[in-house]
C-alpha cells in the first residue's frame, strides 16, 4: 500500500495562551497496486494513527494513538489528529512533542483496518520559522524593556545586564510551585510559610530530609505520635492502608524459622497470639500457616495448623485431612453438623444435632439419613467387630407409619378410621441372625380389641397342613451351607395367610461379579429401566435405580451392559440381584401361637381319652374280680368231683347198702344237703 503524504499547516494565529492541541494532516491513499482509493466514489475506512518516539518501536510502544473513521475521494483525505477515539495516551495531542528526547523527533504510524501499517512511517520535522524559537534570547515586554534574558546556561528576570547565574532574579519570586534541580544555597533565614502550598517533583535528590514523593530510606527508630495512612488521606486507626489492589501489604521474611505476626495485648490476662507463616527451619515443616499464642512475642504454643494443600489441624500440626481435630468437638445448642453439602439430598438429610429436629435442649440426638426425599433417607453402618449399644432401641416410622399418620390425620375419632389392608410394619430388618438372652413383644390387652378366642380344633387343622421342608439358601456368603428345615413363605400364606407379610425385598436373582467402567456395568443379565438391584462394591452396599440399558451390537460378542442411579464407584463389583415388591417374611411367632392354640386342642383331646380310660379300666378290674370268683368256684367243684370220684370207685367192690351209706356219709362231710342214691 502506498501513502503520498502532504502535511498542511494550520492557519497563522496571533500569540494565544490556548493554542490549538490538535494538527491537521492530509494525505493519498492508494491500494498495494498504486491505484487511488474511492476512486469511482469515496469510501469511509477505519483508520489507526499512531505516534513513535522511533522509526521502529513495536505498536504497542506508541506514545499515542487514536481511531477515526476517514473518508477517501479518489486517493484523497484530511483529517484532524486529536478528533479521533484515543486509544492510548493524553488526549492533549501536543504534550507528546515535549521533554528531553524530542531530538530524536517523532514518528506517525497510519494503519487500515484489516491491513499491515503503512510503511514507511513519517517524521515529523520544524517548521522553518519555528526554529527561530528554539534559539531566542531575549523576551520583551509591550514597554520594550528586557523581561527575560537567556545567557549560555542562565536565565535572567527583569535584569539590565546579563544573568550571572542559572536562574537570576531582581525582585520578589512570587510561585505557585518551586521545582530545583541541583545544589540551591538560600541566603539568610527560610520561614517553613514560604513552603506553603502543593509541591511537586519527587525530591529525589534531599538527603536528611523525608521526600513527599520517591523512595525514603530510614535508619533508626522512628516514632510516629499520631495516624500513619498508607493510600487513605483520613487514617481511621494508628496504621490504615487503602488500595485499590487486591494485595494491600505484603509481610516478608528469609528467617527459616518462619514470617511471624506477633498481635499482644499488655492487660491483665491479656496474651500475644501469633500468625505463623513457617520456613524450612521450623520444627513443624514449611510451608504451613501457624496460629497460636504466649505471653511474649515469639513464644507460642501452637492451636492450629492450616497446610499448603487445605487441610485444617486443631490441636495437631501435621493434619491429614480436610479437618482433623486432636480433642473434643462442642457444637452449640441444636445447630446440626451437615454432611453431603454439595449433593442433591432432602434438606434435614445428612445431620446431626442436639434436639436439632426432636425439641431443642429436651430432645435427643437427632441423627437423619442420607436421601433425596423422606422417604429414602437411609443410614449404613459398617461394624464388623460389633456394635453395642447400651440402652434400649425403639424403631419407629416407615411407610405402614406414614399410612397411618395419614389415616390418623385425616380421621374425627377412632370410630371414624376406615378399614385399612395394611401390612405389619417392619421396624427393622437383619440380614443375618438375631441373638439375644431374651425376646418380649407387646401384649397388653389395654392396646387390643379382643374379638375372641381361637378355635383350637381348627388351629389344629391348620396346622398340620403347614409343610417343614429342608432347604439351602441360595446366598451362601450371608447364610452359609448348612441345611434348614424350616417353612416356605408361599406354602403358609396358602393355608394360613396371616403369618405371612408382604414388602419390598432383594432376591439373590443375579448373584455375580462384574466391573463397573465409565459409568457402565458389563454383565449377561436381563434387565430393564426402572428396575433397581442391589450392588455390593469395595465403598458401598446400596439398591441403585436402572436408568439406561445397552445390548451389545449383534456379532460383536459384547455383553449388554446398564447404568446406575446414583453411580457406582469404579472397579469390581458383585451383583447381588433385583428387588421385588411382593417378597415374602413369615411370622414365625404366629406360626408358634397356632402350635400353642393347637397343642391347648390335643391336650383337651387327651384329657377326655384319659378319663374314658379310667372307666375302662375300673370295669375291666370289676370283671376281672368276677372272674377270679367264678375260678375259685370252679376250682371247688372240681376237687368234690375228684373226692367222689375215688369214693365211688373203692365202693365198687363193697355190697351195694354199704356203699350206699357210705355214700351218704361223703355227702355229708362236703355239706352238701343233697342225698345221694
């Protein structure tokens, strides 16, 4: 691009106190190929001046630059430097052709928007006349008497002759400002209302004297009776900085000890705690932010430690974590220590607090599970060396206890509550056995409506269709091996349904290990979103909700896998399986009290069969009496009959009389009053 420069000079104008700040300047602009800019109509164009103290300062060293937008009729335009949008540097465009370096001149710098600066860039030179200005010797005033004369060196006011010093004056110097640069010698005494007013300049060269502006250097105490402001004209306190940066002061030290800020207090208990900041000699490791107090300045004992990495130690220098406290812990009055700031979760979820939701001072410790909603609020212990708590456990709430509430609420009266198919509340479930020395429900008939007693005949109908089977758990890490004989849900609730409950309940339908990976667990299983699955891994054993399913691409050979709600830490992980809303728990105490009503039934049964027994008996001993008296009769017959027998035979060889009255005699001794022929 090619620029054909004519500088114009501006208008000749008498003697001015305000002359002009501004300069005009006109030039042609013409494309890379010479041809003339808006040549077939003007064009307007953006333009950048800029103002170099060299030929080949960097842009970013203009002393000055400002913006226009310029209009070019066939390769012409004129514009007025200092009417443009300032981009850097004092709007008063003619401050920057002043100082000491101005010898070496002054460069303007055009560029187009869009383009590369036009180079060269133009010197700015002396107009012919003005030169004159730069070698004048003498001013005079409108009487024509000398008002200033300049000698080599030296300048004179008001003098007739030539000055015989750098500055010489005959008269009284009456000045708004003083500015000396060099050796002064006043003659005679300086009153301090001579210095009155602003001052200006740095004064860097005053030695013994303080300097208004620059840097002062102090040896030796210095005592200051009143405010000291440091960027504050109106000191609030003895020291008040003010700044509009965000680093006010800075405290620096080399010592290895460490940076110490000692703030003291020399009343009656009063103490000096001290802010550390630690070097590489510090028994307590560098880099750390110490606080802690004595009774000198320099002698602490140490309260609390902030580490360079955040971690927070109280009553302990090397914490190893975000808070770590060496001692007790007080939280006032029923505020709550908060966990899980930062997750979505219910608002009271995550505390623990004095009475902080059970009644303030009179309440008790009031510790709320994790949760999005009231509902799944839950807490997960990990004891594997045991638990014990002293005291008794009560376990309220749940959704049975909500329903409740709700029917309560909603009710006038207990006459008024509705008829409700509700399933017994499970206060608290286990997973593994329960042992205990012993074990009391409630019973008091004060909290029963009695409807009457049960019918042990049935009771004992009842019970003999309830099936003992033997059985393993399918869970053998939580259940073991060994075989059970027990009951199976589905049987009872056939025949006797109320010792059985319904509820939400994990089964061990999936039981299998797998890796969870980019938010995605990989595993042959059939599953769907909306389902939720218990998930055992090294951090947690929680149910997760199923929120996406992918089955592996067709002849990829790539298992289906699922993403989990919340999410799951990475690694290994055993899916254990799905949980169901109809599983089943018996009430073995009910199964129990139909044993109780149906054993009540057979011990009636055996009393009526004992007492038909006792009858029995008596008439089998009467008959048995009888008998024995019919034998003996038998028996006594039998011996007569025997005795005549042998009578009659030895009459057999006597004469019939004789052994007919012999006869009669036999009779006779057996007293039998029977004769005998």
């Amino acid at each position: 691009m090619t620029l054909l420069l004519a500088l114009a000079p501006a208008p000749v104008l008498g003697a001015d106190s305000k002359p002009p700040e501004k300069m005009a300047f006109q030039g042609f602009l013409t494309d890379q190929n010479g041809v003339a800019r808006g040549q077939s109509s003007p064009v307007n164009l953006v333009v950048t001046f800029r103002l170099y103290k060299t030929a080949t300062a960097a842009a970013n060293q203009a002393v000055w630059s400002e913006q226009q937008t310029v209009t070019v009729d066939k390769g012409h335009f004129s514009v007025v430097l200092g009417d443009g949008v300032l981009q850097s540097g004092t709007a008063n465009f003619s401050t920057h052709f002043s100082g000491n370096d101005t010898d070496a001149g002054r460069y303007l710098g055009v560029t187009v928007s869009g383009e590369a600066e036009i180079s060269p860039r133009i010197q700015f030179f002396t107009a012919p006349y003005a030169s004159l200005a730069r070698y004048a010797t003498e001013l005079v005033g409108t009487s024509g008497s000398s008002v200033l004369k300049v000698g080599v060196g030296s300048v004179g006011i008001n003098l007739a002759g030539a000055p015989s010093s750098a500055l010489d004056v005959n008269g009284t110097v009456t000045a708004t400002g003083l500015n000396v640069n060099g050796t002064s010698t006043f003659v005679g005494p300086v009153n301090a209302t001579s210095f009155n007013g602003a001052h200006t300049g740095d004064g860097s060269a005053l030695t013994g004297l303080a300097k208004l502006s620059g840097g002062n250097t102090f040896s030796g105490n210095q005592i200051l009776n009143n405010r000291l402001g440091i960027g504050e004209a109106s000191p609030g306190a003895r020291l008040h900085l003010d700044d509009s940066t965000h680093v006010v002061g800075i405290m620096e030290s080399s010592s290895t000890i460490g940076t110490w800020l000692a703030l003291g207090n020399s009343s009656v208990g009063g103490r000096f705690w001290q802010m550390i900041s630690t070097g590489s000699g510090n028994g307590e490791g560098a880099g750390k932010l110490l606080i802690g107090s004595g009774t000198t300045a320099g002698g602490t004992g140490i309260g609390m430690t902030l580490e360079s990495g955040g971690d927070v130690g109280i009553g302990i220098t090397d914490p190893t974590s975000k808070l770590h406290v060496n001692g007790s812990v007080a939280i006032q009055g029923s505020s709550a220590l908060q966990f899980g700031q930062g997750f979505t979760r219910e608002t009271s979820a995550g505390q623990i607090g004095y009475g902080t939701h059970s009644g303030g001072a009179s309440g008790s410790l009031d510790i709320v599970g994790a949760g999005t909603t009231p509902a799944n609020r839950r807490i997960t212990m990990w004891a594997e060396g045991g638990a014990l708590l002293n005291g008794t456990l009560r376990v309220t709430g749940g959704t049975v206890a909500a329903q409740l509430v709700e029917a309560f609420m909603g009710t006038t009266g207990a006459g008024d509550i509705p008829n409700m198919s509700l399933a017994l509340a499970t206060g608290l479930t286990v997973d593994n056995g329960v042992r205990a020395q012993h074990f009391a429900v409630a019973s008091d008939r004060r909290i029963k409506s009695v409807v009457g007693l049960s019918e042990g005949k049935s009771d004992l109908a009842t019970l003999k269709q309830i099936e003992i089977t033997d059985y393993k758990y399918r869970d053998l890490v939580n259940n073991g091996s060994r075989t059970q004989k027990k009951v199976i849900a589905q049987q009872v609730e056939a025949v006797f349904p109320q010792a059985v409950m319904v509820s939400a309940g994990v089964l061990p339908d999936i039981y299998k290990k797998a890796i969870s990976s980019n938010g995605w667990i990989q595993l042959q299983v059939d599953l769907k979103t909306g389902d939720r699955i218990r998930v055992v891994s090294g951090k947690a054993d929680l149910i997760h909700n199923v929120v996406a399913v992918a089955q592996g691409k067709p002849g990829s050979g790539e298992e289906p896998k699922f993403q989990l709600e919340p999410p799951i830490a990475e690694g290994a992980v055993f899916v254990y399986g799905r949980e169901v809303k109809d599983f089943r728990s018996v009430d073995y105490e009910a199964i129990a009290m139909l044993n109780v009503s149906a054993t009540q039934e057979l011990a009636r049964r055996l009393e009526k069969q004992d007492a038909e027994l006792a009858e029995l008996r008596g008439e089998l001993a009467k008959a048995r009496g009888e008998k024995q008296s019919l034998a003996e009769n038998l028996s006594a017959m039998d011996a007569r009959l025997v005795r005549l027998e042998k009578v009659l035979k030895q009459q057999a060889a006597l004469s019939p009389e004789r052994a007919g009255a012999e006869l009669v005699q036999v009779g006779n001794t057996q007293g039998s009053s029977a004769l005998v022929k």
